[in-house]
C-alpha cells in the first residue's frame, strides 16, 4: 500500500500538513532507546513533548532530546502538569523559545493542557478557554486538549483554536471512547461549515481497536502515549497502533455497511440458477 491511504488528502494543523494521522508523546518510556524505537514504528510525524516534564535526562546524563530526530519529526509541545491557565501560557511560551532555538518547526504551536485537579486530569474547561484566548492573540496555533462535551469544543473553536481534541476518557486510563455519542456531536459542531476542521481524539486509548473506532467515528487523528508505552511490549503495540489509524481511516472512508436487525444474505437469491420446472 502506497504511504498515502486511496482517497484521502493530508492532515492538516493550521500550517503543517501530514500523511500520519497518529499524534503520539515520548512520556514513560523505560529506556530513550525503547521510545526512539516505538516513534519510528508508530509512523508518526508529530511527537509531544512535555515542556515541564520532570526528567529531560535519563540517569545516564542522556537528554530525551537526543532520541528524537529532529529532521523527521515535528515537535509538538505540551503544557501537561499545568493547573492554571497563567501557568500553561508560561510553559507555552517556553517551548517556542526551546524550538526556536533547536530550529523545529514546532516552535509555532502548543498542544494546551489546563487540568482541573491531579486525581482525575480533567480538563478545566474555563481556563482552557481562558488560555486559548491568551495564547492565540500571541499568535500560538493551539491544539486544546478538552472533555467530550460539545458545547465547550464549540466554545474554543470560536476563541481561534486550531484543533480542539476532545478525550475519550480520563488520561491514562486506556477505557477507550467512553461517549462515542458525544465525539459524534463534537464533530457534528466542530465541522459544521467547515468540513475539513480537525478533531483529534486525545487520551483514554488502551489498544489499536480504540485508534480504530475513534478513526471510524469519523475523527481526523488521534492522540496517545500510555497505550504504547504501557503496553507489556511496547514496540508491537506501536506497530498495532499505527495499522490502526490507517485501517479505521480508511473504513471510515469506505463507509460501512447499515447496521440492521434481521440477517441479510450474501448471495443473491435469484437469478443464478434458472427455476425448474414442477
């Protein structure tokens, strides 16, 4: 199968444009050599990188950094850990002086996390809008992390968000697409008008079958870490993951078949072979 899907056209994230409909992190792996592995295996372009994560360098004086190549990859950076709107917009603005410097192409967006309380990860949705609204008059291309709930995707749509990425479940959790009705009317919402408005499923993944539905639902990409690097094995996993983007993609695509409630046969029933006679 060629690189691009038969029928589709590139995802694009206001000024960046790519094959690979899977956005994954470089969080929790056990080793750089094992995420530097899972990256390429995943067939992602896009990588997150936490800007205030706690450990840019490994007990062996190795920076994260290293691991990443940066002419194949685009750096998305992430404001995750950050519980206030004034405190998100600080670590924004210092991943785009950190890729400024490094000369990546990522320097000019921001995956925006504002978490509501460090039990449940939520999103708050107040001071995401709050910093949306902030980091888009800077002139940030804002990818929001947010909850199902398709009035507050509405509402950062309308505050100039690039891409409003609602979760499927709490992060981490691996529950998969807990409210498959709710994503439908985020996307319902989120298009209306504009078709080709990106919505990314971010978090909750467990497995590839989760990348699959959330594809199938008709999403344009989907967003994770934990389900490859938590996987007992988490190379194959990044392998299951990146099939799974391209075959829900492409189901969705094609467009499946209506779901009914009697059995409908596979075979014609007439016309094969001529009725004899009685």
């Amino acid at each position: 199968m060629s690189a691009t899907l038969p029928l589709e056209l590139p995802l694009v994230l206001g000024n960046h444009t790519f094959e690979s409909r899977l956005i994954v992190g470089t969080g929790k792996y056990k080793t750089y050599d094992l995420m530097r592995d899972c990256l390429e295996a995943s067939g992602a372009e896009v990588v997150t990188v936490a800007v205030r994560r706690e450990r840019l360098i490994d007990k062996e004086g190795r920076n994260i950094l290293d691991f990443i190549d940066l002419r194949r990859y685009t750096i998305l950076p992430n404001t995750a850990g950050c519980f206030t709107a004034d405190d998100a917009v600080r670590v924004a603005r210092l991943g785009r002086e950190i890729l400024q410097g490094l000369e990546n192409p990522g320097a000019d967006w921001v995956k925006l996390e504002v978490l509501a309380d460090k039990k449940t990860l939520l999103p708050d949705t107040l001071g995401t809008l709050r910093a949306t609204e902030q980091l888009v008059a800077e002139g940030f291309q804002v990818l929001c992390y947010t909850t199902d709930d398709p009035i507050s995707a509405k509402r950062l749509k309308e505050a100039g968000a690039t891409s409003v990425m609602p979760a499927g479940s709490p992060i981490g959790s691996g529950q998969g697409i807990l409210n498959p009705n709710n994503i439908r009317i985020c996307l319902e919402y989120l298009k209306e008008g504009d078709p080709n408005y990106p919505v990314i499923v971010d978090a909750g993944v467990g497995t590839a079958s989760d990348v699959s539905f959330a594809m199938e639902l008709g999403c344009d990409g989907v967003l994770l870490n934990s389900g490859i690097a938590g996987a007992r094995d988490p190379l194959p996993m990044a392998y299951a993951m990146h099939m799974a983007t391209r075959a829900g993609r492409l189901a969705y695509l094609a467009g499946r078949i209506p779901r009914k409630l009697y059995a409908t046969a596979s075979s014609p029933e007439t016309g094969v072979v001529p009725s004899l006679p009685r």
